[in-house]
C-alpha cells in the first residue's frame, strides 16, 4: 500500500471516530484490559475496524494485525509474515493517556513485506502531521500544508548529559529498582505513555536514547524504522536486531553503537 494513501487512512479514522470521543467518553466508553494503565476505549475499537475496513478495501490480500483484533483473538498475532504484505495497526498509542483526557495519543500503523518492516507512519491527531518512513528514503514529518522537514536522531553526547524516554513497567521488580537506580548517571529521562510521541520526539533529535521492557509490534515496528532512517542505531538488549516477529528482550535506541553500548553497559544491563 501507498504510505500517502495509508496516512490518508490513518486521518480520517481519526477525525472520524477518535477526535469526537476525546474528553467526551462516558465512563461505559472506557474498560480496562489487564490493569489500570491497559484500557481500550470506543475509540479505540471503533478506530481499528475503519482502518482495517480501508486498508482492505483497497489492498484486499494484505493481512492486518490490529491491536484490538488481537485482543479479541491472540492467535492472530502469531500469523507468519513471509510471501505476504502485512499491516500492524494501533489505533490509540496512549489510551491511558486518550481516556484521562491529556493530549498525548497517536495512531500508528507499519507494513512489513516478506517478514521486513518497509514503511512506517505515526499520525498526531491534535497536531494533525506525520512522522512517516519508508525504507531506505529517510524520515520525514509532513505538515497539513504539504511542508516537509527530514527528521534526523541526536548526535552523541557523554553519558551524565543524556536525556530520553525509559518505559520500565514490565521489568521484574528487582531488574526496575536496578535500572531507576542506574538512570541517575543520565541527566534526565521520562515516559509519555505513549510510543508514538516518543519516537516522534526521537526522530526529531530531541532526546539521546529511548528504552522499552516490553515489544508488541504495533507499538514499536513502525516506530523503530522511523528511528533507523533517522540515524539511530537500534537493537535489542540482548544486542541482536529488531524483528517485526520480536515480542521479548526489550530494544534500546541510541545515537550510535558507542552511546547504545554505553547506555547498555552503565544503565539497562538487565
């Protein structure tokens, strides 16, 4: 699929089906999956079933893996990935975020090719731009009025003057004390919540390193190739590359392989 006509998709569900739930859900709107920071709201629900009606409408064979579809049925998260187009879909990245009414949500979508992530696009619904990529042409933001600005990550800086974003709810307890105790010897870092931001601010040379314990893919393939063709090195904790199939061992960005050896060694060695 066109990565213009898929931004396309992505707007119009969210002008359609997200934007008029913002700050108006019900408390009937809003349920919780697995905990207090895991909930899925209409507009997550109803978000997913047009973008897949569209992407299906015009590309009928491409397999579309939905965060909300695979929570209604797990299995579909296990589809092989070769000799196929597929689509991961997140249609609410931050519905914590969504449901208590703060600005800070996006919709996502990545197309992966033969088992290989070939686009990736992340859509800010209230600043109504893109941060996309396709493999091997950089990353862009795009604007509503067609300007462009090619997003480029962080250059190096020593370890005591680093700042980024560290998700760290799916350590064990003991590994999450170690790695909190560790992110002292950086000068600051954050969590929004929501991946989507987080890579957007990323792309765009704003922060050093971003972490995550945790990898599903809608959260995370498109995001990371955006990051790739920003300049970031990327790889698991374990130090082996990001693979769309990748569900376990955390991912750790950083401006170069020295800065994510670094940061590996003096604060995420888990």
């Amino acid at each position: 699929m066109n990565i213009d006509r898929l931004a396309a998709i992505l707007k119009q569900a969210a002008k359609q089906e997200i934007m008029p739930r913002f700050r108006r859900l019900d408390e009937g709107m809003i349920q919780t999956k697995t905990g207090a920071f895991d909930l899925v709201t209409e507009a997550d629900t109803n978000a997913e079933r047009v973008i897949t009606a569209a992407i299906l409408d015009h590309t009928p064979n491409t397999l579309v893996i939905g965060e909300e579809a695979v929570s209604a049925n797990p299995a579909l998260l296990d589809s092989a990935l070769e000799d196929r187009i597929a689509i991961y879909v997140d249609p609410v990245d931050g519905t914590a975020n969504f449901a208590g009414g703060l600005p800070l949500f996006a919709v996502m979508a990545a197309v992966v090719q033969n088992g290989e992530p070939v686009a990736g696009v992340i859509y800010d619904p209230l600043g109504d731009d893109f941060v996309m990529a396709e493999r091997g042409c950089g990353a862009w933001q795009v604007f509503p009025d067609g300007r462009t600005i090619r997003q480029k990550f962080a250059d190096p800086v020593p370890l005591a003057e680093m700042g980024g974003l560290a998700s760290t709810a799916f350590f064990a307890p003991e590994q999450r004390r170690d790695v909190l105790s560790n992110l002292a010897k950086v000068k600051m870092f954050a969590s929004y919540r929501c991946a989507g931001h987080e890579y957007r601010l990323a792309a765009g040379g704003n922060v050093h390193f971003l972490m995550y314990g945790r990898l599903m893919p809608w959260d995370h393939v498109g995001g990371a190739l955006i990051i790739k063709e920003a300049g970031a090195h990327v790889a698991k904790l374990d130090g082996t590359p990001y693979r769309p199939g990748d569900r376990d061992g955390g991912l750790l960005v950083a401006p170069s392989q020295e800065s994510w050896e670094e940061l590996r060694r003096e604060v995420f060695a888990v």
